[in-house]
C-alpha cells in the first residue's frame, strides 16, 4: 500500500477529529499532498491541499473548521477536522501528486458524523 489513510470514525456534530496519511517512501517527488472526500451518492470532492512550498488550499465547506498540516521527515500528512457536521459524512481519501505522473490515492478512511 503506498498511501495509507487512518483516523476515521463516528463522532458527534461539533466534535473532532484527526486523520492522518502515511505515504510510503517509494514515492518520490511529491508537489502537492491533499485530502478529498466522497459522501454517499455524490462525486468525489475536493477538501484540502498542501504544495511544497507550505502554501494551503481548502474548499470553501471547510475552510476555518479543517487544517492540513504535513511532516516531511515522516512522509505523512494529516487533516484536523474541528467543528464537524453530518453533512461532514464521508469516505475520506488522501492523495499525492508528483512531477510527471498522475495521482496517487489511498485507500479511504470513513468518517460518520451524527446529529
């Protein structure tokens, strides 16, 4: 497995929680390390993005809720989800991109937030 999603689970509306990406060190020359999700009968979405430069990216839904935070020396990178709602639900995949080819995915991890 070269992207391994963790942190998933079922927490109440206005709770938190953490996930977190291991990437295996085969993969080399990462630009961008992001999060999408996909919620039950709707299309795969953006959630957050970190580039090499630090710079951060997030869909307008989460912005101010989710931070995307990365550390290099462990080849992870995480997402802190604060303020959780049930529209929050969803397989939550983490993805990286490098120069010269095309994305890499994992494996999805399921948050579940009730009301």
């Amino acid at each position: 497995v070269q992207l391994q999603a963790s942190g998933g689970g079922l927490v109440q509306a206005g709770g938190s929680l953490r996930l977190s990406c291991e990437v295996s060190r085969s993969i080399r020359g990462i630009i961008t390390r992001s999060w999408y999700r996909q919620a039950p009968g709707k299309q795969r979405e953006f959630v957050a993005r970190i580039v090499v430069n630090g710079q951060t990216d997030y869909a307008d839904s989460v912005k101010g809720r989710f931070t995307i935070s990365r550390n290099i020396a462990k080849n992870t990178h995480d997402l802190q989800m604060d303020s959780l709602r049930p529209e929050d639900t969803a397989v939550y995949y983490c993805r990286v991109d490098r120069n010269g080819a095309g994305p890499t995915w994992g494996q999805g991890t399921l948050v579940t937030v009730s009301s």
